[in-house]
C-alpha cells in the first residue's frame, strides 16, 4: 500500500480523530488500522465537491479520458500488489482476487474509452407544421456529485465501477467503501488523485469517507447531490432509496440467483458450473449459484455427479492458489449461514454434502422448503439447494417465484428452451449454459424486483449519470 495518511477530502488528506482494524478473515490478524470517518468530514468532502462541480463538467473530454487512461496504467503497474492486498482485505481466495483485479482494469479501460462516445443527436422537429425550419438537438450532461456506496465483497471493483463512469460523465464522486474493507480502495482513489493532479484537475473531483451508518445517512440525504450508487443488502437499498428520494438511486443489490438444469442439458458441464458458480468468492457474490432447479429425470445423475466433485474444492488458506473456498467477513457472516442451514434442516431439508474442516466449506443442501432464508433470501457464503421440479416450464416458474431478480442461468441444448428462458425470466440477466455469475463489464448489468434498479457497465453507468438536455432554435430569417 502506498498512499498518504488520512482520508482524501478536498485537495489533501486529513486526519481523523479516529482509525480501526482491518482484519484478515483467514486467521483474524490485523493487516492496518485505517482511518475512520464521521458526519462532519462527510459535510466537508459534500462542499468540496459541490465547489467544483461545474469545473468538472466541462472538463474537455481528451482530458477525461487521459485520467482515466493513466489511473488504468498505475494500477496495472501494481496488479500483483493490488492481487495479495485483497486476499488479505476480503479473505477471498487468490484466484478470484486476481479475477477482481482483471476486471477493474477492464472497466477502466472501457470508462476511458467510452468518453469518445458520450453525445446527443439530432431530431426531426417538422414532423408537425409548427416545427417547419427549427433545429432541434439532444446533449448529455452531468447529473452533479455522485456518492458511490461500496459493498466489502469486491471493493476494488465497485469501487472502480462508480468511479470511473461518473468521472467519464463529468461528475465529481465522493467514495464510501465498506468498513471491513477500505485499503483497496484508498490506494485506487489515492492514484486517481495524482492522475487528477498531473492533469491539472481538482482533487476534489474524487473524495473517500469512511465510517458506519451516521456517514451513510449524511452523504445520500443532502439534496444537493446528483445521485446515489449503492451495492450491498436490499434492506439498506431500500433505506437509502426512501431517505435520498428525490434524488435518483442506483442500487445493485442482493440476490438468491437460479441454476437450472433441463432433461436435455449437459450433466457434466451443469455440474461443473454449479460447483464454480456456487463456491467462488467462498459464495460471497450477489450472482452466485444458489438455488439449482433441476428436472426430476436427471436429479440423481446430476447429484451423483455433484458428489464426485465436491471433495476436489480446497478449502483453506486464501493465500493458496489451489483454495477456492476460505473464510467468509467475519466470524457473524458465518454463524448466520451455519443458523440458515440449521433451520433448513430442522425445517426437512437434508444435507447431501458437507466440507469437514474447521473454516465453512461447501455445502449442498436438497429439498428445501420454501419460506426459509436458505431458499428464500440471499445466504452469502458456500451454500447451494438443489430442488426437482417435473418439466422446465416448472424450473422456470420457480425461478420467478422469488423476491430478487439479477441473473439466472439454464443448462440445455434445446434453442427453442433458450429463447424461453430469455423471454420468460424475470431477472436481469440471463445465461445459457454458463454460471449466473458470468458478468461481463462490457454488458448493462442490474436487476429487477428486490435486486435493484439502474445498470451498471461504463457505458450503461456513464448514461445514467448524465442527463439528457433538449435544445430548439429557431433561427433568425
């Protein structure tokens, strides 16, 4: 790590009065103590932005781009510092951290990139009499100060996916991450800042507050803000979403997402995607494999092949690069799944696989009854339910029949089941033949129902920070 002390509020960073632990899951030592912030440095980093506003909307577009350009080549620079921070920060084995880190610079990239194509167009205005010889056009403009709220799963990458889009749009953005993890994103902000600084803009275009829920609350309420990107719990979207309104909300939130497996799919490769979709990231990702909807003909076969694959996950230490699953946030996260799939079982569910050891490992669960959290609500840590249903028409109600709405994935080799999967689920992603957690940063991602609203992927985030601006001109005769 190699940034200053202190948070990054207006044109230095300033010290708060407070710091706490980052902790490493794994093992429960401290990797740093990071600085803490409050109500009162969140107030300030608001007026500093705001005093900017307008200057950093009318940044030229080549000088936006070249930010953005240069913070991609610092942190590619220091992928492999980056790589070994987060294992430590999240716990999250190696393999997904390196994962993270491909995908940030992905969305950097593609940010800088889509600058060239933030425009307006023409429109015709003589299609009624009244508009015979007006020039009418549409341009984009910036929304006004962003506050991006960061989920701990993936902090550099939601860190880098509200940032990067609302720099593109012209947008100054304060940066709230989440408490457990903020190292990451402090040294992403903090080589944003000297990128901003080499190309003689305003720090203050990108700021960072840290702290609980008093920062929150101050940050997402003050009217004078453009918009709200928030990723994390339903429950606290929704909070933000009635405590900010009017002003727009972004939210990508949780899920509980669908694997189903047709008669005609491919077992093998079904089982595969269960097991990768279902355990990476130690099942802490909002589209992980949680509930597999299979056709009752191929049940058996399917679990059989489950069985077989199960005991090659490693479990372990993080910092291994044959681990896939480890630790989840804390010692919390993991009592309450233990607690969810203890209810399930005394509810008649069954355990059909369950990783020995003393860090949680996979654990496939069958027969689940609706109306539990292990099939009901997002369960965040290495836990799958496998349930039958008669046909795929079935399999894709039941996907339906559910709160949330982010991606869901089909396994068959019919087309005519494909296209029925995409016209018929009610989510806001749909994959055929690979894990639902296959996310392309390319792709408007978001949700439907419970799981959010807005889409984020710099193209599809960069538009909903800006807003459109008509203009009519009737020219002088």
């Amino acid at each position: 790590m190699k940034f200053p002390a202190g948070l990054p509020i207006g044109e230095s960073w300033i010290e708060p009065a407070a710091t706490t632990s980052v902790i490493f899951p794994y093992d429960g030592s401290t990797i740093a103590d990071a600085p803490e912030g409050d109500a009162e440095l969140a107030r300030s980093a608001l007026d500093h932005a705001l005093a900017v506003r307008e200057k950093i909307g009318r940044l030229p577009s080549h000088v936006r781009r070249k930010v953005l350009q240069s913070l991609h080549s610092a942190v590619l620079a220091e992928r492999d510092a980056f790589v070994d921070l987060l294992v430590l920060e999240t716990g999250k084995p190696l393999i997904d951290c390196r994962v993270e880190i491909d995908r940030t610079l992905l969305t950097l990239e593609t940010s800088a990139e889509e600058v060239a194509r933030l425009h307006g167009e023409t429109v015709p205005l003589d299609l009624l009499p009244s508009g015979e010889g007006l020039q009418g056009f549409w341009v984009r403009k910036p929304i006004g100060v962003v506050v991006g709220i960061t989920g701990f799963n993936y902090p550099l990458l939601l860190a880098a996916h509200k940032i990067a889009p609302a720099f593109a749009a012209g947008c100054p953005i304060i940066v709230k991450p989440a408490p457990q993890t903020p190292l990451a994103t402090l040294w992403l902000v903090h080589l944003m800042r000297s990128a901003l600084a080499d190309a003689g803009v305003p720090e203050s275009a990108l700021q960072l507050v840290t702290g609980g829920p008093e920062v929150g609350a101050t940050l997402t309420t003050d009217a004078r803000i453009g918009a709200v990107s928030f990723t994390g719990s339903a429950t606290v979207g929704h909070r933000i979403a009635r405590d900010a309104a009017p002003t727009k909300v972004l939210l990508e939130l949780g899920s509980n997402s669908a694997l189903v497996v047709a008669d005609d799919a491919d077992l093998d490769a079904a089982a595969d995607a269960i097991i990768r979709g279902g355990y990476y990231a130690s099942g802490q990702a909002c589209i992980s494999v949680q509930r597999v909807i299979v056709v009752e003909s191929v049940r058996a076969e399917l679990l059989a092949k489950l069985g077989a694959r199960l005991p090659t996950v490693v479990v372990g230490d993080p910092r291994d690069p044959a681990t896939r699953v480890s630790a989840l946030i804390n010692p919390a996260s993991t009592e309450r799944v233990r607690a969810w799939v203890g209810d399930a079982v005394h509810a008649g569910a069954s355990i059909a696989y369950e990783a020995p050891g003393d860090v949680l490992g996979p654990i496939v669960l069958t027969d689940v009854p609706d109306g539990l959290p292990a099939w009901d609500e997002e369960i965040f840590g290495p836990v799958i339910a496998v349930r039958p249903v008669p046909d795929v028409d079935s399999a894709l109600t039941a996907v339906n029949a559910t709160r949330y709405g982010l991606h869901a994935s089909v396994f068959t080799s019919s087309l005519d089941t494909a296209f029925a999967a995409i016209d018929r689920l009610d989510v806001g992603g749909v994959v055929i033949n690979d894990v639902p957690g296959f996310r392309s940063d390319v792709m408007p991602y978001g949700g439907v129902k419970d799981s959010g609203t807005g889409r984020e992927g710099p193209r599809f985030a960069i538009e909903e920070l800006t807003t459109t601006r008509m203009a009519i001109i009737r020219p002088r005769p």
